[in-house]
C-alpha cells in the first residue's frame, strides 16, 4: 500500500511493451502476503515485463493504491527464449498459478480491460471513492454508540454528520468517517 502523490502510478523502469514480444503470454505469479511490489521489482530486474494492476482506495482519510488482487501479480518474459524458471525462486513470489499441469495465460484483451478500469478508478477524486454519502444509511462501529444507525446527513474529508433517532427525537452527531459503516 502507498500513498497517492504526483507521480505516476507505475514505476518509470517498467520495460515498454514494444520492447517486449506481444508473441509472449503473460502468465500469473502468486506472491507473498503484502509483498506484491517486492516481486515487481525483483521480476523487472530480471528483464520480465510486469504488470500489477492497483486501484485507488479511501482509507483513513487519505487516498491509497492498492492491488488489486491480492497476492497475485502479472508477468512475460520480454524474449520468447527467457526462462520463466527463475521466478518460482524469485524475492516475493510464493508460486506460479498452474492448473493442473498448465500454467495460468491471461489473454492481452482481459489485462487491457483490467488497465482501463484501473485507470478510471484511478481518476477519481477521494470523496467519489468513500462510499459514505448524504442520503445513505450508516452504522456506528467500535465506540461506545456501537450499533445505532442513522441517516448520513453531510460528508466532510474527515467528519460524518449523522441524523440519529435517539429516546424518539432526531438529534445530529458528527463521528469520524472510520468509525461508520454503511448500514444495509
């Protein structure tokens, strides 16, 4: 996980696509808990064209970029003769996704419809990614309220207003945004 900041969200390292053979498939590497950029970085030092899709999320009242699917990272070589054997021992990656005796291909199309969603989410501003909005419902977590639901009445960067039905009269009451849940 790592902050949003001005820069791009890919490493400028990453070898181009017209220097890698589309002939090439992509296969898929699983990798250790939390240590997907840890194999990206190993993987392109060894010359492998890598792709590990993040997405932005809103946490803790600031923006992240996380994998989008965890654990899981995409790579081919950039040769068609490059081994691909050396990335079972590769710093960070756990094994390769195999089915049975086949190793696991992603088709070109489904990774170009991955970058495009990611690349959309990525746009976002922060307050379009919160799912906390006015008019939707919310629970309280983890206080001392824990439990009572309201009618989430203004959204701010760090604060909630909630309107809370509390012995019969509505009363508002401001919570940070962490501490709520949408209700369903």
């Amino acid at each position: 996980m790592s902050a949003i900041s001005g820069a791009s969200l890919h490493p400028p390292s990453l070898p181009s696509t017209t220097q890698c053979s589309r002939v090439t498939p992509w296969y898929v590497a699983y990798t250790r808990p939390r240590q997907e950029t840890i194999a990206e970085q190993n993987l392109l030092a060894q010359g492998f064209h890598v792709y590990l899709p993040l997405y932005k999320a809103y946490k803790k009242q600031q923006a992240v970029l996380e994998p989008m699917f965890p654990r899981y990272i995409f790579f081919r070589p950039c040769r068609p003769q490059q081994s691909i054997a050396t990335v079972k021992s590769t710093r960070g990656v756990t094994c390769l996704i195999m089915f049975g005796p086949e190793m696991a291909i992603m088709r070109e199309q489904t990774l170009d419809a991955i970058r495009s969603l990611e690349q959309q989410r990525n746009n976002l501003d922060p307050g379009e990614l919160s799912p906390l909005k006015p008019g939707r419902r919310a629970r309280i977590r983890d206080t001392a309220l824990g439990g009572l639901e309201g009618l989430i009445h203004s959204v701010s960067t760090k604060r909630v207003t909630l309107l809370l039905e509390i012995l019969g009269q509505e009363r508002f009451l401001t919570v940070y945004a962490d501490s709520l849940e949408l209700a369903d």
